[in-house]
C-alpha cells in the first residue's frame, strides 16, 4: 500500500487481520514443545514397558532363525506369507509405542494454534522457487534463531551424554564377565538416565522458546496506522459517506416529524427555545404522544407549521422542559406529567369549544 511505505508498525493486530494470518497458516507455534512432548512420552513408554517390548522382538528374532531351515526360498507364496505373518507380530507390539507418541503429537500441535484446518498455505507459490528470496530466508533473523537453537542443543545434548557416559565408565570392565541380557540393560539404563537429563534441558528451552516464538508472532501481525484505517474503511464504510447518510437519514426524520405537527393537539414552548407538539387520541392512545420536538431552529419551524395550521401553541416553560429532556419523539409522556399535560389540554379543548361555539 502506497500510502502506509515507510510508516512504522506500532499499532497491535485487528480480529480481522489475526484471522487472515490463521487462515494463511501464521500462527504462534513453538517446535520444542511438540519434541519436548514427543520424547517424554516415548521414554515413559519405554520406561513403563521398554521389558516388554524387548522381549516380544527378541521373540520375533528367534521365531525368524527358527524357521529359516524351514523356509522355502524359492516358493514367492510361503515367502509372502511368511513376510506378512513377521510384519503383523512387529506391527502388533510396535502399535503401543507409536499410539500414544501420535496421540501427544497432535495434543502438542492443537494446544498451541487450535483445531483448524487450512488448504491455503499448502498451496504451490511461484515465489517460493525465487532463489533471491530463498537466500533471504537463509540470513533472515529466523534462520539465525534457529541455527542458535539447533547448536545450543546439540552441545546440551553432547555435553550430557559426555558427562553421564565418562560418570559410568569405571563399570565397562566388569561387562565382560555379564551377560547380555545386563549388558543390554546397562546400555538401556545410561540411555534412559541421558534422556531424562537432555528432557529437563529441552523443557527449559521449549518454554522460552514459545515465548519468543508468541512475541514475534505478535511483532509479526503489527500493523501501520494507515493500515488500521483502511481496514476500518473496508469493515465499516467511508466515514464521508456515513456521515452522508446520516444527514440523510436525519433530514428524511425531520420531515416526517414536521408533517406530524399539523395533526398535533397542542404545541407546548419555554416559549423561544424549545417546541414540543403533543397528540392524544382516546379511543386509540393510552396516554398523549410526543409527535414532534426541538430547540432553536427547529423549534421555530414547528411553531411557524403550528400558526400555518392553526395548532393551538401554549407556553409552559417547566413542562415543556421537562417533555423534551424525558420524552423522545413517538413515545407516550410518562405518568409523572400526566397532570400537568392534562391541564394543558383541557385549556386547549375549552378554547376549540369556544371558538366553535362562536
């Protein structure tokens, strides 16, 4: 946009705008945290049932060795099947493993950005084969976070596996007289213990990596002052023409109201300020209306319509006060002046009386 170059974004996203960065796949969303996830609920897994799982592959592996001299190679069915028979076992003691990782995943992801599902940042983008753009991603501020993240972690987790290793080192010798069985449960048991201490780094790191990641989202979505008028423009209309339409709107009320004032009762006056026309019907109203008001201007023309159509005008300054400040245009007086707009009205009646009778 022309006018809004070179302008600062200071001002905070828009509902309108937010939702437009969700649709186009912008959103606050922090990788560590779904890794962080994902490797605490395997190392529960295999904490919990790694045994298990040990033994229902080792199982497997010696059912395979077993059957080897009986296995005929050169039959593709017996081998089809064979094959077939091995992947439903492995796949049967892998599916505990694998469900809940799945599951943690997408509990991951859903809990930072919501449950939507958008077709729009999956579609192809001529610009993303620009190799001028693609080097700008390369020495962009993100791709410098992300290479930070990504050394930092690979020397936590060096550093802690050097360090759990070189404290276990002193019991290697005696793994020559174990079997394997302990070796493989020594070897699991240093996995397990680098896991654990590499997960409370990680926790550290994915928590202050999705407040970074909130933040720059945020300074992301900012938007310039010309930008939040346009889309105010867009959402609510041109102020020039709303205005226009106002006027309108008040000009077409005005003259409906003074077509009202020669049906009136009586007009009521402070008595060079303020006009109010009231009505009263019986038969078809509970209490007098108010059918037309206003003050200077407004209130000499009702009271010209009024001479021009021989509308009784009285001057009552208190009431006539009060029926404009308490009383807008169609609405009934309410009960507390109902004694004195009566006094009113009965004068005004007296006088029709008196002129019809003469």
């Amino acid at each position: 946009m022309p006018e809004s170059r070179g302008q600062e974004r200071t001002e905070k996203a828009t509902p309108k705008r937010r939702q437009k960065a969700r649709r186009d796949g912008q959103v606050a969303y922090s990788r560590e945290i779904t890794s962080v996830l994902i490797i605490m609920t395997a190392m529960g897994v295999f904490y919990f049932a790694g045994a298990w799982l040990f033994w229902n592959i080792s199982e497997v592996i010696v059912n395979i060795y077993q059957q080897l001299d009986t296995l005929r190679i050169d039959v593709a069915t017996d081998l089809s099947a064979f094959a077939t028979a091995m992947f439903k076992k492995v796949f049967l003691i892998l599916v505990p493993f694998f469900v809940p990782v799945v599951i943690v995943a997408l509990a991951g992801n859903i809990g930072q950005i919501g449950f939507e599902m958008h077709t729009k940042p999956l579609r192809p983008k001529l610009s993303k084969f620009n190799p001028v753009a693609g080097l700008k991603k390369l020495v962009s501020s993100k791709s410098l976070v992300e290479l930070v993240k990504s050394i930092f972690k690979i020397v936590i987790v060096g550093s802690v596996a050097f360090g759990v290793v070189k404290k276990e080192m002193t019991k290697f010798p005696a793994l020559i007289q174990q079997e394997v069985s302990d070796i493989l449960l020594f070897i699991a048991s240093v996995a397990f213990e680098i896991f654990f201490y590499v997960c409370l780094i990680l926790i550290i790191l994915a928590a202050l990596d999705y407040i970074y990641q909130r933040w720059r989202h945020e300074e992301n979505l900012k938007m310039t002052k010309q930008e939040v008028k346009d889309e105010r423009k867009q959402s609510e209309g041109d102020p020039k023409i709303k205005a226009r339409i106002r006027k309108v709107q008040m000009e077409m009320a005005a003259r409906r109201m003074m077509e009202a004032v020669p049906d009136a009762d009586v007009i009521i006056t402070n008595p060079v300020h303020l006009a109010i026309a009231l009505k009263f019907d019986s038969a078809e109203m509970i209490a007098p209306k108010v059918v037309a008001k206003g003050a200077g201007p407004v209130a000499q023309r009702i009271k010209e319509i009024a001479r021009e159509n021989e509308v009784p005008i009285v001057e009552d300054k208190p009431l006539a006060q009060a029926l404009h400040k308490m009383v807008e245009i169609g609405e009934f007086i309410p009960a507390e002046l109902y004694r004195a707009v009566a006094e009113v009205l009965a004068y005004v009646y007296r006088l029709k009386g008196m002129y019809q009778n003469a």
